[in-house]
C-alpha cells in the first residue's frame, strides 16, 4: 500500500518576504552576540583533566 506524499509547504510574496527579514533579523543578533571562551567553562576544564589523565591523544 503506497503511502500519500504530503505537499511541502511554501512561502510566496508577503509572508516569504516577512519570513525572510525575520531570518536576517535573527543572524544578525546571532552574530552580535559576545562569543564567550569555552576554555574558562568548568566543564571544559574537566573534561580536559580527564583527557590528560587518560593519556588520550586530543
């Protein structure tokens, strides 16, 4: 039994236009964001204590 494809669906005139500005507008702020230092984050720092413990090549 052959199952049915659903349509994709699509944007056209306004609403892709809307879509597409609120998509600018979010990597925008994405990329307006500070970026923080990973090697600062607790986790981080474990992670590398036991990879160094370990003697794992990284």
């Amino acid at each position: 039994m052959a199952l049915a494809i659903k349509a994709i669906p699509t944007l056209y005139g306004d609403e892709a236009r809307r879509f597409r500005d609120m998509a600018d507008e979010a990597e925008r702020k994405f990329d307006m964001s500070p970026k923080r230092d990973i090697t600062t984050d607790p986790r981080y720092q474990a992670m590398r204590t036991i990879l160094e413990r370990s003697n794992i090549k990284y």
